[in-house]
C-alpha cells in the first residue's frame, strides 16, 4: 500500500488515518490507525505558525457548529518577554 492509498476519516467518537474500503468508499477498512489528541493539537499547533497572522481568525466547517468560528489572541508569556 501506498500512502496514498490512506485518508483521514472521523468517526462518532475518533479520527483515524486509515484505507478507505474500494467495495463501498463510505467504510474503513480493519488497516487504520487512531489519531491522538496531541497529534491533532500538534498539527493545529504547526498550522498557526506557518499560516495565521495577527488579527485573523480560524473558521470551522462542521455540520455541528456550522457558521462558528474561533477567534484568539496572541500574548507573550514570561519566558518570551
């Protein structure tokens, strides 16, 4: 299997990164694996500092909290200052 070959799927409770089934696309196969809570935060972590300047924000689309968007602040901390 290639790389490729893998997605990120969310579930009820979970995102994985995992093959998506060729019979039906809308199932994961058995070959998957759970994204941790750190790794998601990491990445949002990674993604501010390259992408987000001050004064924009970051928007969420999800069915859930549609229209919703988060807005943050930076501030120094002691060790920065």
């Amino acid at each position: 299997m290639s790389a490729k070959d893998y997605q990120i799927c969310p579930a009820l409770f979970n995102a994985y990164i995992a093959r998506v089934s060729k019979r039906n696309p809308v199932l994961m196969t058995n070959d998957r694996r759970k994204i941790t809570e750190d790794e998601i935060l990491s990445l949002i972590d990674w993604y501010l500092d390259r992408n987000i300047e001050e004064g924009k924000m970051l928007c969420f689309e999800s069915q859930e909290k549609e229209g919703m968007t988060v807005q943050m602040k930076f501030v120094k901390t002691e060790e920065q200052q």
